[in-house]
C-alpha cells in the first residue's frame, strides 16, 4: 500500500492551489504528496470570478478584467469605477492548465486520476480507498463536499446560491466592456433573493447569468425565462446565439464545518466552508486559506485547531438568518448598502480585510429591523 506524507483529495481550486503551494516551498521538499481526482481536468467545467487591489498572482491567465461595476435596484441604478479594485475573471480551463502542469513539474507530487471511495481515520494514519487502489497518509486534506452533513442539522440555516447563465453573442454592439454588471435586483424577485449578473467580454459577447439566494433552486425553464426576459426587456437583445451554457450551485451556510476535521484530516474548499457564506465567493478566500494553511502546517500543530471562527463569521450568520425567515429582503440589504457606501469600501467588507470601524459603517448603512429581530433570535438559540 502506497505511502504519502500528504494526499490532496480534489484538483479543483482549492486542491491545485494547496499542492502548487506546498511543491514550491522548500520547506516541504522532504515530503511526498499525492492529489487524486476522478476527473483528468482537460475541459472548462466552471468560471471563476473576485476582485483585487492592483496586480495579482493570477493575472496572466484572467479572461477578462473590468475597471467598473453595475448595480441596481427599485431605487438605485449605479454604474461606477471600482479603482483600485478590478474584477477579475478566471476560467477554469485556464487555470487547470496553468497549475496542473506546475504541480507536475515538482518532483515531490504525483497526480493520479482515480475516483475517492473511502476516508479511514485510523488516528496515527488516515487510509484513502479508491475504486482499484488504496493509499496511506500521515494528512489528508479533503475537498469532496457532503450536502447531507448541512441538511442533517438546524442550528445553522443552509441557502443556496443558485444560477444559470448563458454565453451568448449578439448580432449588434450591446455590451459595455469596461463594466461587470455585479448585481441587478431590478427584475421580479418573486419573494426571493433575485438577481442578474452579466460580464461582458466584448461588445458582442456576454456571460448573463440568473442568480437566486434561496433555499430551493428552480426549474430549468424558469431560469431560461429570466434571462430571455433580461436580454428583451433590459438590454433590447432580440437576436443571439447560446455559445455555451453554465449553471451552479454553492451552499450559503455558516455550519461549523471544522466540526468534520481531525487531528490528520482537514476539509478544505467548499467542503471546509471556504466559500463566503454571505456571497457565495470561494475562488479569492481559498487563496487565503491555503497561505494560512501552509504556515499553520509548519507548526506541526493537530489539523483539528486549524478552522477559527472570526466576526466577520457572525456578521454572514445574521444575514443568513434573515435570509432565511425573509428571503425577499436580500435585494433591499445590497441596495441599501450601495446606496450609501461607497463600493470600494462594500468589496473590502465582503473580503473581510475591512477596520472594526469600517465595519461600523457597513453595519449601519443597512436596514436596522431585520438585523436587530434576527440578533435576538439568533441569540435566544445559544
């Protein structure tokens, strides 16, 4: 039976990055890391979108960054510059490439493409079973998610960040290149949390995706409905062409997902509640994680003590909660916001890199009832 000192379940994001981080620190150079995923990661699966303060490590392989952002609402309707941010599209595709082939480059990490069976805790070991093989390893760091584990509780309310979009590409000039339209709460929101979220890549080609905060997805046609509605109505698009189509799902849930960690085996990715539980923002954070997991890794504390919890945690439980019992109130939440902060401060909250007084003024640009009643609650469950 093979031994590891390290096995990276998943080549996703998360994964890639986590076994890119520790091949190129020669602080690791003594150790033997395996990653295993079901998939070869050949095909452009998913997009990955955040913002960023100048230049990042990313940059030669974004598709597409924009300097401005669109957003509205029943009663704002804000085009502006986000400098020195810029929204920053990466394709999943593209950085597969990019980091597979660097991965391998490292002669202390092997890629295997094998689908996860099985995780044995063994305590001074942990057993990885596969449909043909099993591994041995003294970490394991996993990033298969498991939606039952959120749906078997009630302390924590679970959303879903839910879309469906379209590439298309139009027959006239519609779209502005220099602006990602962020959020669009203008159209029905049917008692929910309801938004249009367009990038554009030229003046003819567009992602324009429909996006819910809700507990329960739709049906497809419902989706389609939206953006074909969006398209007529709001960009007076009557001719197009589906080029591709991409539809997700990201769980919105403060869980204490450390909860599933031991002292050898640490979720990581969505699976370990890297995504924003407020946004649903997973790309940008796990990059954060993964440096903070590689400095905590040369502690040789347990992987149990990693995951903290910071207030910008109980800020996201409480507009989860609200979510939750008033879904419709998402849209007036963001306005609100938008309406009277500034964006730049808005994306820095969302980043979680906000001042205690910065979060101050956040906190009171939005609407007080909602957050005062879900306090109280959330308070009287303790």
């Amino acid at each position: 039976m093979p031994n590891y000192d390290y096995i990276i379940i998943g080549a996703g994001a998360s994964g890639l990055l986590l076994a890119d981080a520790l091949g190129r620190d020669d602080f690791f150079s003594n150790k033997s890391i395996l990653i295993l995923d079901k998939d070869i990661k050949n095909s452009n699966d998913r997009t990955w979108c955040f913002w960023e303060n100048g230049p990042g490590e990313f940059d030669a392989i974004l598709h597409k960054t924009w300097p401005e952002i669109y957003f509205a609402g029943n009663e704002l309707e804000l085009a502006t510059s986000i400098d020195p941010y810029q929204y920053k599209m990466l394709r999943g595709i593209d950085f597969y490439d990019q980091y597979l082939e660097k991965v391998k480059s490292y002669a202390n990490v092997t890629f295997i493409q094998e689908s996860v069976s099985a995780i044995v805790d063994r305590e001074a070991e942990v057993q990885v079973k596969t449909e043909g093989s099993s591994y041995i390893a003294k970490k394991v760091f996993n990033s298969i998610f498991d939606y039952k584990k959120l749906l078997n509780q009630t302390k924590y309310p679970v959303l879903q960040q839910h879309f469906l979009g379209w590439f298309i590409k139009t027959e006239k000039p519609v779209f502005n290149t220099e602006q990602a339209t962020f959020m669009d709460f203008s159209i029905p929101q049917k008692e929910n949390t309801r938004f249009m979220y367009v990038l554009p890549f030229s003046e003819t080609q567009a992602l324009v995706e429909y996006t819910l905060f809700s507990e329960n997805t739709l049906e497809k046609e419902e989706y389609e409905n939206a953006i074909k509605s969006y398209l007529k109505d709001k960009l007076a698009v009557a001719e197009y062409t589906i080029t591709e189509v991409e539809q997700g799902n990201i769980p919105m849930t403060c869980f204490d997902f450390s909860k599933g960690n031991s002292e050898n085996i640490l979720n990581i990715g969505i699976a370990g509640g890297w995504a924003k539980p407020s946004t649903g923002y997973t790309f940008y954070n796990s990059t954060k994680k993964v440096k903070e997991l590689v400095a905590y890794l040369k502690s040789g504390k347990s992987l149990s003590d990693f995951s903290k919890k910071t207030r910008f945690w109980y800020y996201d439980l409480l507009l989860l909660d609200i979510l939750q019992s008033d879904n419709h109130l998402g849209g007036s939440i963001f306005e609100a916001m938008f309406k009277k902060r500034k964006p730049q401060l808005i994306l820095k909250f969302l980043d979680e890199e906000t001042t205690f007084w910065e979060e101050l003024q956040i906190i009171w640009a939005c609407p007080k009832s909602p957050f005062v009643k879900a306090l109280f609650k959330r308070l009287l469950r303790y």
